[in-house]
C-alpha cells in the first residue's frame, strides 16, 4: 500500500497503511512536507486497538463493539500521532469543538450526553459565522500564552470537522438539565474529569507529560459548567458566556451567581 503524509497540529506523519480507505479518510490533511514522524501500521496494532476499545467501553458503561479493520487502522495512526504530539505541547481532548467569528469554543461531556446536538445548535443560531472544528477529537496546542484548537481527520461518526486552526476560548461541562444554566467551574473541580477526557498513554514518561498539559490547560482556558436543553436558547447562552459577554454574575463560579434562561 502506498504511504502518504498528513499534517495535525503542525506534526508531519508519513503514515504507512495497510487499507486504501485510510488515505482517502484522511485526504483533507494529506501534505507534501517533510515528515517529522513515521507511523507504520501493524496487524498487533489493530489487536491492541480493539481491545483498548473494548476496555474503554467497560469503562463508560457502553456496549462492547467489534470494530473494522479500516476503523482500527485508524485509530492506531491516532494514537501514535497523539502521543507523538505530547512532546510537541499538543493533547487530544475528546469533545465537540466549534468555532465562532474566529474563536473557537470546545464542548466535552461522556458519550450520549449531547456534546453534538448542542454544537448543531450552535450552527442553527449563528448560521455562517460558525464553523466546526472537530466533532471528536480536536487537537489543543498549548502556548505560554494561549491554546490552539486544531481539526484532525478523527472528526466523528458524522464526519464534521475542517482542517484549521483557531484560538480556544473555553471548554465546557455539558450536562442535560431542564432549563439553561452555565457558570465558571473551579479547575480545581474539574481537573480529574478534564484528565478523563484527554489522551494520556499507558507509558509512565507520557502520562506524566499529558498530565502536566492537562494542568497548564486548565490554567490559560476559563473552564464551564452548564446544564442545557436542546432549544437554540442553550447555544446562544453558552456563547454569550463563554465569549466574555455575559453578565458579571456569569463570569463568577456557581457558588457566587450563574444564570438562567427556560
């Protein structure tokens, strides 16, 4: 099989498959530059995939799936990238990632929670000034001074994402609730289910590299907590907080003030 190579995140990766489909999966990203890594994918790698999903299905309460090869193909490549990228100051955060006038804005939540239904409505209120970043797994290059939300191919099952890269303004608990609420969430708080949500290897050198990004993470994005609906409401106050509209009761952590809107 020919070898092709893409760019995530400022990372070349020429990228030896064993399946045709992998290339065209990955065509938005495919480059001509130099590569910087090499990812060659094996059939111990595709055993290895399967079972991480199968453990990590256990782990969420979800039903236990017996993945295609082409599927495991590619998440092998993910996971070799992404652990490449740790030591270029680059995590993988599973979560909706949508931008808005240029700025980006990341959702994350366990599966089934409505990470993709409240990004879609994001899309409905603000029409052409959105632009989805990634579905799934977006890529957060962490700067002293900032945080890059970057797409990558491993978009979601409904394949919404765009090759760019914007700055992240926040990232947000979501939980369903009746009425729409949001309010700062104390890292502190949060840090352990921030971690969750993150890649961090099994190899003792790379977990404690992603832990020490999730900390720098938490320390440059104002992080949300916000329990919503599924009416356009949600989506137009979480952006009003998020992007440093919102009132001043917003902008303090829950135990001082939040808001509501049924």
């Amino acid at each position: 099989m020919d070898s092709f190579t893409i760019e995530i995140a400022g990372l070349a990766a020429r990228v030896q498959p064993l399946f045709s489909s992998t290339r065209e999966y990955c065509r938005p990203y495919l480059t001509v530059a130099e590569p910087n890594l090499c990812v060659e994918v094996t059939q111990e790698d595709l055993v290895y995939e399967q079972k991480m999903a199968e453990l990590e299905a256990v782990e969420e309460g979800l039903r236990i799936r017996k993945f295609t090869d082409p599927f495991l193909e590619r998440a092998t490549i993910q996971r070799k990238i992404a652990r490449e990228l740790l030591n270029r100051d680059t995590i993988l955060l599973h979560g909706s990632t949508i931008g808005v006038d240029g700025v980006a804005y990341l959702f994350t939540a366990p599966c089934g929670t409505g990470k993709s239904t409240h990004t879609r409505l994001w899309r409905e209120a603000f029409g052409q000034r959105a632009v989805m970043v990634n579905d799934d797994k977006a890529f957060l290059r962490i700067t002293d001074s900032c945080v890059l939300a970057c797409g990558s191919p491993w978009n979601g099952k409904h394949g919404l994402g765009t090759n760019i890269t914007l700055p992240l303004a926040g990232i947000c608990f979501l939980r369903r609730g009746a009425e729409n609420r949001i309010y700062h969430a104390n890292p502190e708080d949060y840090i352990g289910e921030l971690r969750h949500q993150c890649f961090v290897p099994e190899d003792a050198p790379g977990q404690m590299t992603a832990c020490n990004l999730v900390d720098r993470l938490a320390q440059l994005v104002p992080l949300w907590e916000m329990e919503c609906t599924k009416d356009l409401a949600a989506a137009r106050l979480a952006h009003q907080a998020m992007s440093g509209g919102g009132t001043e009761a917003q902008r303090q952590h829950k135990n001082a003030g939040e808001i509501t809107i049924k």
